[in-house]
C-alpha cells in the first residue's frame, strides 16, 4: 500500500481563472498545452492545463506519494496522467485581466522526471459549507514517480 511522502495545502486562494499547475522554472510552457478531448485537463512538458472557469475561487493541495495512492471516490471530478518537470518545483498559475499571480511551490524533490499525477475536483456548495466558501473548488494532485 502506497504511503505519502509530503503534502501541501496552499493557503493562497487562487481567484477564478486558474491556468494550471506549472514547473517553476519553465512557466511560459504552460500556456502551449491544450485541454485533452473530455476539455478539462491537458498535460505537456513542464505543465498541467486545468480548464477550471465556472468557480469564484479555488483552494489547491498537494500530496506526494511513494506509490499510486488509493481514489477518492467521493469527490465529484478524478483524472490521471503524467508529466514531465524540468525542477521538480510546481505551483500553480492564475492569469487574470493581465496580471499573473503564483500559488505557493511544492517541491516534488526531483529534478528532470517524468511524474504519475492524479488530480481530484470537488465543487463545494450550500448545503455543505458556510456562504463565503460558495462556488469554491477544491482541487488535489496526488504525484508519484512512474515507471521507467
């Protein structure tokens, strides 16, 4: 069983506009990737698009494991993939009426390698939360070393 490693809840609450998650030292790759065809996530060197636009903010956390962590079946959105970071140091990207504004780096330890990711989305509303966290989105990255 799959143990995690390190994690990290970005206290930064990115407003609307989330870009993606972008290695630290090759950003600009980040805006060269499209949404894979289900339109939602999209990978590339250095990036993870995230086409996330219906929220008035998101909170974002990371989680760094040893092995494929279990799924979280109770979240409203999973997928999976991989991708390659150049630092090993991601954080995520929002672009709004142009300004550019950085959620806090998480530092996946290595650098140059090709990483599983699994990302989970859960929308909060109402009937869950008290009204200033209406329309937030939670979304988190479980990273994990893939296979050579």
């Amino acid at each position: 069983m799959a143990n995690i490693i390190a994690e990290l809840l970005d206290k930064r609450e990115i407003l609307k506009h989330l870009t993606g998650i972008a290695d630290v030292e090759a950003e600009w790759d980040l805006y060269g990737i499209n949404a894979d065809a289900d339109g939602w996530i999209g990978t590339g060197a250095n990036g993870i698009r995230i086409n996330e636009t219906q929220s008035e903010g998101y909170l974002v956390k990371y989680e760094l494991w040893d092995g494929p962590p279990p799924p979280l079946v109770s979240w409203d959105r999973a997928w999976s993939g991989n991708v390659r970071l150049a630092s090993g140091v991601v954080f995520a990207v929002n672009g709004n009426s142009g300004s550019v504004f950085y959620g806090a780096e998480f530092d996946l330890g290595r650098r140059d390698n090709v990483w599983q990711v699994r990302i989970h989305r859960k929308s909060l509303g109402y009937e869950e939360f008290t009204p200033d966290l209406v329309s937030f989105t939670l979304l988190k990255l479980q990273f994990w070393l893939a296979p050579l």
